[in-house]
C-alpha cells in the first residue's frame, strides 16, 4: 500500500517534460536571444540551430548514464560513478550544481526586466528586487510537494509553450521570413577573426538548452525511471529546439538587430510591438512572466535535489546536522540564487554560468569514455565528438571574453579555484591513512533517494 502510494506521488512522463521545457524555456528564449544577437547579428536564429545540433550530441551521455544509473543525484551520480568519489567528483559536481543555481538567477532577472516593463522608466533599477521576490515564491512553492510542483510546472508549460507558438507563428506570417544574411558585427567582436563570434555565441545558445540536465536529478521521483528519465530529455530538448528556432526567426523579422540589442534584456517584448501593437507587446510581458515563474520554480526543484543528494553522499557538509531549519539545501539554494541576483547583471550571469556548465559537461563526456566502457553500453564516438565541440565552444567563448568583459573570467577563475579548493580541503576531512573515503552511501540509497 505504501508502495502504491509514493509511486502515485512520483513525477510522470509529462511532469518530467514540463519541468524540464520549463528551465529551458525560461532562460533561452527571454533573455539569451538579445544576447546572442548581440555577438552574431543578424545570424542568431542560425545560432540557436547549431546549439541544438551541439546539446544533441552532448545528451547522447545523459541519456545512457540516465537509462543506466537514475536517481535524484543525477549529474552527481553519474560523476561519482565515472571516477568514484573524491575531489574530481565534488568539484565538477559543485560546478554544475552552481550552473544551475546561475540558471535561476538569470531566469529571475529576467522576470524583473520583463516585468518592469508593464511600470514607468523610473522603476527600471527594481529588476533583481522583483527577481528576488520570485525566487522567494519558488522556495514557498518547492516546500509545497512534488504534486504542486507537478502541476505548476505542467500548467505553466502548456501555456506558455501554447502562447509562443501562437507568438512566433502569427510574427512570422506577419512579418516574413527575415534576410539572414550575416553581415552584420557587433562593436565588441570587430577585433575577433571572422566567424569566431559566432563560435563564442554558442556557449550562451548551448546554456538555453542546458536545462535537460536538471531532468537527470528527477531519477528518485519520476515513475519508470530507467526509460523515461532519457525519453523526457529527448523530448525537451526537441521540443526546445522547434520554439526557439521558430520565434528567433520571427523577432528577426520583425526587429533590425540593432534594436534587438537595444532591448536585448526583453527583446520578445519588443519585437511583438510593431507587429501585434501595445496589446502584443503586454501579452507578450505577461507570458515572459509565467515562463520565468515556472522556470525558476522547476531549477530551484532540480538544483536543490542535488545538493540534497552531495550532502548524503558527503560529498559537501552533511546540511541535515543544521539545527531548526527543514530542507537546508533547498534554502541554500535559494540564497545563493539571491546573491548572485543581487551581484551581477543578466549578461554576466549568463557568462558564468555557460563557463561552468561546459567544464561539467566535458567531465560527464570524458567519464563516460575513459572509465565506464565496461559498464554502460554507448557509442564511444559520440561522447568524443561532444569533448571537441565543448572545448571549441569554450575556448572562443573565453577569448570573447577576455576581449570584451574580463571581469566575467576573473570571478569564474576564483569560483573555480574556491570549489577545487574546498572539495579538496573536505574530501581528506573523511579520508584515513590509506586514503579510502568513508562516505556513508551505499548504492540502495543512491538509487532509491526521493
């Protein structure tokens, strides 16, 4: 009976792929596009193409890891299993864990910029207060159980997957198909060699699609696990690809890529303007409001999943030991997520984030092929070929960066260096002298954690 009743309690398929569209969407399409446009002109629709041909590649890891060892660890799980536990595992663990605590950040920016558009200019500055704000409902949500989590997630999807298909199709038949036609170079890439912004631009169209990585960390609560955790990334991402090609091509349409940039904070709002008028505009607002609400709500789920499931594994403290405070990781979570709200501006943020989540995913690549061949049956081609596009992506991105906003490479650089450090400093707190780590997880309690 109790059996029965904690699987009716378990996420199904579409409560999956709602959670997961819901990150992706959140982030890619409201915020991300301004910027890519920013460094590729008037070839950003282009861009979110090649990024899904580079995510494709990339999940073809996930989904064998996922089919092979699900839990709600997820990437953590999968590291732990490719090179055991210790510092490798912690640090590139740690990375994606503050990936996604980035991606809420972004989103939540991003509900403040939008949202300050229904508001006179002088209330421009309130966005990361609003931003704050949403991520507060999140925690208030999150503490509410997966089934109002479920529901949340699939109701706000269905909307507004329904709205920006409605949006883009409806600005394209208005509009025309646009003039891609890549002559067009931002002042900030005039110094680079051609074509290298538009390699660098990947990284920010690959962080539009990383939210299929959070699906991975739904292993404990999600029915069927072995099947539909790969199915539900799969899903996601096609799902993703199809939205943000078709609605990229319809802002171009409908905006030159100088005012996208302009307004590349809100730029759907302000493509949907001159071609549906100020009621356009606003219902565009109103929807960029219940895809970041949702958005913020599923990442703050996933991310905080995770760090429940390091500090079980003694990968991190053990959260629990904290006295009179219920689901620590989750309210860890959310005050790094205000933090970096507070700190930094969406561009920035965005930056970050895509660094770190590139590591981590070259790491997951890497493990998969160096050490579990024997294990999880894979196509080792596949996980080599995502290594080198990381890597290509990575390095251009980098580069883009020390050009253009050194800044954002200096706080990666210490964030880095901070985790190895402390994942390093903690892993020998549990080691005894013939170097065994004792971390008090046996192989059940991965797989069944909930």
């Amino acid at each position: 009976m109790k059996n029965h009743k904690q699987e009716k309690q378990k996420l199904s398929l579409l409560g999956s792929v709602s959670l997961g569209t819901g990150v992706m969407i959140g982030a890619g399409i409201f915020v991300l596009m301004g910027q890519i446009a920013e460094l590729v002109g008037d070839l950003f629709p282009i861009a979110f193409v090649a990024g899904a041909i580079v995510v494709g590649f990339s999940s073809y890891s996930y989904v064998k890891f996922s089919n092979a060892y699900p839990s709600s660890g997820g990437v953590a799980k999968f590291l732990t299993k490719a090179y055991g536990p210790g510092t490798a595992t912690g640090s590139f663990s740690l990375l994606m864990y503050v990936s996604m605590v980035v991606a809420e950040s972004l989103v939540a920016g991003t509900f403040g910029a939008y949202t300050l558009r229904l508001f006179p200019q002088e209330y421009t500055g309130y966005a990361s207060v609003l931003g704050v704000l949403l991520i507060a409902i999140a925690y208030i949500v999150n503490i509410s159980g997966n089934k109002v989590i479920e529901a949340s997630a699939t109701i706000t999807a269905i909307i507004k997957i329904a709205g920006i298909a409605v949006l883009a199709i409806s600005g394209l038949v208005i509009s025309g198909l646009p003039t891609i036609a890549g002559n067009y170079i931002s002042a900030s890439s005039q110094s680079l060699p051609e074509g290298f912004g538009f390699v660098a631009a990947l990284a920010l169209s690959i962080l539009a699609y990383k939210g299929f990585t959070t699906i991975t960390n739904q292993g404990g609560d999600i029915k069927n696990p072995h099947k539909n955790v790969g199915r539900s990334i799969i899903i996601s991402i096609a799902v993703c690809t199809v939205i943000y090609v078709t609605l990229a091509l319809s802002v171009a349409g409908g905006l030159s890529i100088e005012e996208i940039i302009v307004a590349k904070d809100y730029a759907l709002a302000a493509a949907a303007k001159p071609v549906f008028g100020e009621w356009g505009s606003v219902l565009t607002i109103f929807l960029a409001i219940i895809a970041t609400v949702s958005g913020v709500i599923a990442s703050v789920y996933s991310a905080s999943r995770m760090l429940e499931m390091l500090s079980n594994m003694k990968q991190v403290p053990n959260l629990n030991r904290i006295k009179n405070l219920k689901n620590p990781s989750l309210i860890f979570t959310v005050s790094l997520a205000i933090l970096l709200t507070i700190l930094f501006d969406l561009t920035r943020i965005a930056s970050i984030g895509a660094i770190f989540y590139l590591i981590m995913d070259i790491a997951i690549h890497w493990g998969l092929f160096r050490h579990l061949r024997k294990e999880v049956k894979f196509n080792p081609i596949i996980p080599l070929i995502a290594i080198v596009m990381d890597v290509i992506v990575l390095v251009a991105f980098i580069y883009l960066k020390y050009v253009s906003d050194p800044f954002v490479l200096v706080v990666a650089t210490i964030g880095i260096a901070l985790i190895f450090l402390s994942q390093y400093l903690f892993m020998k707190s549990h080691t005894d002298n013939e170097g065994k780590m004792y971390m008090e997880m046996d192989e059940e309690e991965m797989n069944g954690m909930t």
